[in-house]
C-alpha cells in the first residue's frame, strides 16, 4: 500500500506501508527502470506521517515526531553540527528532534523543504500549529537576521522557531527557494 508520494526535479519518492522509502530517479534518458530502496523504519510499528523531498535535502517525520534528514550537505545547507559533514552525502537518514521547542508535548507533524538548488532549508510545522526552520539563512530567508550578538546565522543546524508567527495558529505550510508560505487561522469577531 502506497501511504505518501513526493518529486523534486530529479526523482519521485514513495512511501510503502507507512515505513519503506523507495525512490526513482531521473537520468538524462528519463526515469530508471527500478525502485531503489532508500530505507525502511527498523520498527514496522513506526510509521512515516509526512515526507518531503528537493536537491540537497530529503526529510520525513514518523508519528512520534522524530525528523529524519538525508541528502548531500553542501556549505549552504548543512545539517549536521559536525563540520565534517560539510560536502558529502548523507545516505541514510538521521534523526534530528526540535531543539528550541518550548513545548515538549509538541510534535512536528509536517516538513516542507527548499525546492531550489544550493541553500537549502527547512520549515516544520507542529501539531500545535507552531513552525520551525533549520538550513541555510543565505541572505536572512529562514526570516531570522543574518548576525545576532556574535553568532552569525548563516547554516541553522538547529531549529529555530519564526517569532512573527508565535501568536497565531498555523494550519500549513510550504517553502522554496525564495518563499515560504504559511496558511493561519483567522479569528471571527
């Protein structure tokens, strides 16, 4: 049974009984012939809830809320702390939990990530309708400033929640290159 689907510019994933990654990627002669299995959960009651895809960075959360993140991290995008990450690939997921969540009881439910090449971001959305971003601020687009104090913020690879959104409820999200998009509930007087 087929539970989640997503495409980038380079290939589709699937997702097979809520637990098995299986991907299909384009050549310069179309798609190639087979499903590659990228991962499967090692406990079959795990269960993906939300997966996203782009160039640099691949992402899906499981229902207990853990993130997991795979995929080529150049220096725009990185998402490990450990500088030896930088410019390699990440072929099997690792997981990466809210950091900065002032809720422990609140789980990120949706991730949405960076559709362009270089830079790439990430946006979280929880079940509470908070959201966070980790990634790259290349150019302050994790809508955080580019220097604060003596830390400057040009690789998040801790989320980070969007302080112009913390009084309001967010139902959905989306991100690209150069946009995000949130989708908040209007209050009726």
């Amino acid at each position: 049974e087929l539970t989640h689907c997503a495409r980038d510019e380079n290939s589709i994933i699937i997702v097979v009984n809520g637990f098995q990654i299986q991907e299909r990627r384009f050549n310069r002669d179309g798609f190639t012939t087979e499903w590659i299995s990228v991962y499967q959960l090692s406990d079959d009651n795990d269960k993906i809830q939300h997966i996203d895809i782009c160039s640099f960075v691949n992402g899906f959360i499981i229902e207990q809320g853990h993130i997991y993140l795979w995929g080529s991290t150049v220096p725009y995008g990185k998402i490990s702390d450990q500088e030896n990450f930088r410019n390699i690939t990440i072929n099997n997921p690792i997981r990466k939990d809210l950091i900065n969540n002032n809720n422990n009881n609140d789980r990120p439910i949706k991730i949405s990530l960076s559709r362009g090449q270089f830079h790439a971001h990430i946006l979280l959305l929880t079940e509470q309708g908070c959201i966070y971003l980790m990634g790259s601020n290349y150019k302050a687009k994790l809508g955080h400033a580019k220097a604060q104090g003596h830390r400057y913020l040009y690789k998040e690879h801790e989320s980070r929640s969007i302080d112009l959104l913390n009084n309001q409820q967010v139902l959905s999200i989306s991100t690209s290159y150069y946009h995000m998009a949130a989708i908040v509930v209007q209050s009726r007087k």
